[in-house]
C-alpha cells in the first residue's frame, strides 16, 4: 500500500529538505530582488559554472564539494564587484568568467584523472539529498543576507533605485555593490547544492519577477517575493510528495506558473 504523502514527514531526508526550503524560500527571494534591482541577471549563470569549478577542485582536493562550491563563488563574487560600476557594466565579465570556469572545472577533473560525472550530477542537485552540513550553511548564508538587508537597508534602496542619485547622496557604492555582490554569489552556490543550477531560479529569481509585477515600492516587492517564495516552492516540494516526482522540476512549474498568473494581473 502506497503511503499518504505526509508520511513521509517522518524520514529524516524529508525533514531536512524542508527546512532547508523553509530557509532558502524565505531569504533567497531578496537575493533575487537585489539581482533584477541591480540588472545582473547573468550573474546567476556565471555562479553555476563557478560552483562546479569549486566542486571539481573539492573532488581532487578531497575537500567537502559544496563547501568549495560556494567559496569559490563567493570569492569570485566579490572580485566581479569593481566591475559593476565600469560603462561596459558585468555582462561582459560573467560571460568570460562562465566559459573560463567550465573550462576550468574539465581541465582540472581530466588532468586528476577523476571521472566528472559526480561533479555534474551535483549541479542538477537533489533536494533530499542534502546533508545537516548543507542545511546549516544555507542557514548561515540566509542569515548574512538578513544582516546585509538591515544594516544597508537605506543604501540599498537608493542603489537599487538609481546608482547615480545613491552615489550624489553619499552612498558607498563600491563597498555596499561588493558586499551584495559576495552575498548574491554565496546564496547562489548554496542553492546549487539544493536544487541544482538548472533549477536554482526557482528561489531566486522567479519570486522576483512574480513580486515586480504585484508590488509598487521596493519594499512591497520584497515581501511579495518573499511570500511568493515560501508559497510556490512549499507547495511544490508538497506537491512532489503526493505526485512521487522528482522535486526540482515541480518546483520550477510551480513557482513558475504562479509568475506567469502575475503577469496577467498585470496586464
């Protein structure tokens, strides 16, 4: 006999899962809205192809590969940040920094003579796979991202607004773009490991885009995405319980089909 889908709340996989949704669902929305304020959609490819860069070299290091997955991108986040205020602006950067990474991570994978498929394999990510270490990195990684939002919260809602008007009212753009630059990296590579690159939008960037079309002030789309967030990927990850499917793509169709009803509102 087949078990009703609460059931399986009783499997510690299960539970972890969902308090790592429960986290990731309520901060990395803001993440997402900090991306599209700051017109740095690319920066989410970039960071995929920089967590497998960080993974291949935890594979051949025999360090923990998603721990080096988000060092990596977090570093590298960082670096990318003086960029931001050049004419040519990121895009350019991202796409050198994506292709040189995936490179990278092949190189250094076929000269240590291991084999890439695990590598791979974590960037589709498993959500039930996750592991008490990952669960309190993603929790510690929400949290920074919590502290970035309080401490600068005025800062950021001039820079989001407009880069010029925060810069003439004595805003510190260089340090605050890389601080939320480190703090974008760092929750994107934490997301990978939940519910992989291919899928990492589902918590970030779609909660966003729903909340852009519902809010009309910077602090109303941030509690939109939020509840948007929590609202889309619980009801998947409960969905894919009673369904019996594969987490990750349920997540995306769902938080996704919530996005496009919210451009019909729009409209």
């Amino acid at each position: 006999m087949t078990a009703a889908w609460y059931e399986y709340f009783a499997l510690i996989p299960v539970q972890r899962a969902f308090v790592a949704l429960c986290i990731s669902s309520a901060v990395f929305p803001v993440v997402g809205v900090w991306i599209l304020g700051l017109n740095i959609v690319p920066v989410r490819f970039a960071m995929m192809h920089v967590a497998l860069l960080g993974i291949a070299l935890g594979m051949v290091l025999g360090l923990d590969t998603a721990l080096m997955g988000v060092v990596c991108c977090g570093i590298v986040g960082i670096a990318l940040a003086p960029l931001a205020d050049k004419p040519t602006g990121l895009a350019g950067p991202m796409g050198l920094v994506m292709t040189l990474a995936i490179a990278a991570a092949l190189l250094v994978l076929s000269i240590a003579g291991v084999n890439a498929n695990g590598a791979f394999e974590l960037l589709w990510g498993s959500i039930l796979a996750m592991r008490e270490q990952d669960v309190w990195m993603m929790a510690g990684i929400s949290a920074a991202v919590v502290g970035v939002a309080v401490v600068f919260r005025r800062d950021l809602t001039l820079l989001l607004y407009d880069r010029e008007i925060a810069r003439s009212s004595g805003v510190p753009i260089g340090l605050v773009t890389t601080i939320v630059m480190g703090v974008i990296a760092l929750a994107i590579g934490a997301a990978v490991r939940q519910t992989g690159a291919l899928l990492v939008d589902a918590i970030t960037i779609l909660p966003a885009l729903a909340a852009r079309n519902m809010a009309q002030s910077q602090r109303g789309m941030i509690a939109w995405a939020v509840g948007i967030g929590l609202v889309g990927n619980l009801g998947g990850f409960i969905l894919t319980l009673v369904i019996n499917q594969p987490p990750g793509p349920v997540l995306v169709v769902t938080v996704s089909i919530i996005t496009l009803l919210t451009y019909l509102k729009r409209r």
